[in-house]
C-alpha cells in the first residue's frame, strides 16, 4: 500500500512538472507554427509563404527576361521564370538603352567571330558611336520620340525610339547584318542578309538621281534605307544609312 502511494506521488509530481512549462512562444511565420521554445508543443499551424509582385529584370544581350517573385514575409524567392524576348519594342520604344543595344551588338559579332572595337562618345550632336571594323568606320546614333538626339547621359536610358547605322564609306555587310540581328532577336545572319535583300529591292525601286531611299516593315519594326552617290561633284562621297524606328510614323 505504501508502495502504491509511492508511485501515486511520483505520477502526480510528473505530471505536475509536464503542465508547469513556462512557455516561452515563438510567433508563427511561414515555415512553422507558433512554438514553445522550451518545451517544442505548438500551435495553429505555419502561415506558409506570401509571394509579392513579380520583378522583371530584362537582359538584352540574351533577349530574356528574368522574372522572380519574393516572399513579403521572409524573403525567400517563392517564384522565378525566364521569358524569351522576341521583340525589344515596347510601348513604342525600344527596350534597350544605347549601351546595351552596343554590348548586344558586339556580342553577336563576337559569336560569328568577327569582333569589332567602338567607342560612345560625346559629341557636338549628342552621344555618338564609332565602330571600327578593318578598314571600315560606321557610326550609330540614337533618337527619342520627337526625334532629338540621344545625350550622352542618356546612354543608360530605355528612351529609344530610334536607332541609326550610317557609314560615309563603302558599307559593311556583316556590320550591318550584326545591327539587323542586334534590332530583332527573331533573326539570324540568313535572316539578317534576306531582310537586307528585301529591303534594298524596296528602296531600289525608289531610287531618285543618285539617292534611294526607302521603307521596308518586318516584326513590327520599321526600316528606313537611304543612299546618297555625290560621284558627280568628284569627291567619290557617298552615305549609306539605315534607320530602324520602334514605332510606324509614316
Ligand atoms: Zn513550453
Ligand atoms: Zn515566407
């Protein structure tokens, strides 16, 4: 009987410790339930994660757009997805800035082995960039929407409504090829070399004395295409240019 009460007392005692836990509660968050820190018991059940808005970061080189979602709570990415860009006109802008649209280009002229050396420069005019490949010099340009030219401080901003290729010499083919492809991701140099066909026959068979000039349209994006022979004054002058406009004015 002694014995027995023995055991009683000792149950009781255990039980009374078990109940006597000062809980110390740790909040619920999005991976557990609200928690004793002493003792482990819980409550309720875990919030689980509450993902925010998506954030785009656009990579013009690649053509992608990486999209990644965060939790609110804790910050753990709760989403991410890679959008293939088969336009760069967005809201009738284009969604490079001038220095991206340059590292675009270089890098596919880079990939076809043919690397060429530029340089953005500020100029009288505004922001300029001189390519030099072998013997060939081109300059770019870029313009916003009222047609002004690009600043220099500008170089880093999505405003391009505009972007122009202009060679004072003869021109170079692949040069312009690597600027066909850098304008519209859906081409590649077969692409590039059948837009270009297409778009001198449009603006051969608009040819005036010693001038062309011309519009081709392809992926929402228009071509304009001038040439200028001065052969007669006997300076051998000549331009070639070609603009590509983001949006279709005419
Ligand atoms: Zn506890
Ligand atoms: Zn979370």
């Amino acid at each position: 009987m002694k014995q027995t009460l023995l055991i009683l007392l000792a149950l009781s005692l255990l039980l009374l410790s078990g109940c006597s836990c000062d809980h110390r509660w740790r909040e619920a968050d999005c991976l557990s339930p609200k928690t004793c820190e002493s003792c482990g018991e819980t409550e309720g059940e875990a919030l689980g994660h509450s993902p925010g808005e998506w954030t785009e970061t656009i990579d013009i080189t690649a053509c992608t757009i990486e999209k990644e979602q965060l939790c609110t709570r804790c910050g753990i990415q709760t989403g991410t997805e890679t959008e293939v860009l088969d336009s760069l006109i967005r809201d009738e802008l284009f969604l490079y800035t001038p220095e991206e649209f340059m590292a675009r280009m270089a890098a596919i002229a880079e990939a076809y082995n043919d690397p060429f050396t530029y340089q953005i420069t500020d100029s009288e005019t505004g922001l300029m960039v001189e390519v030099q490949t072998g013997e060939t010099a081109a300059f770019l340009q870029f313009f916003y929407a009222d047609t002004s030219t690009f600043t220099y401080e500008d170089r880093n901003s999505r405003k391009v409504w505009c972007t122009s290729l202009i060679f004072y010499t003869e021109a170079d083919a692949n040069l312009q090829h690597y600027y066909l492809m850098a304008v519209d991701p859906t081409l590649d140099q077969d692409g590039a070399f059948q837009t270009q066909v297409a778009a001198f026959t449009a603006y051969a068979n608009a040819t005036l004395e010693g001038t062309a000039f011309g519009y081709y349209e392809q992926n929402g994006i228009l071509f304009e295409y001038s040439y200028l022979s001065d052969d007669l004054t006997g300076w051998g002058y000549t331009l070639d240019m070609t603009n590509v406009y983001a949006s279709d004015f005419r």
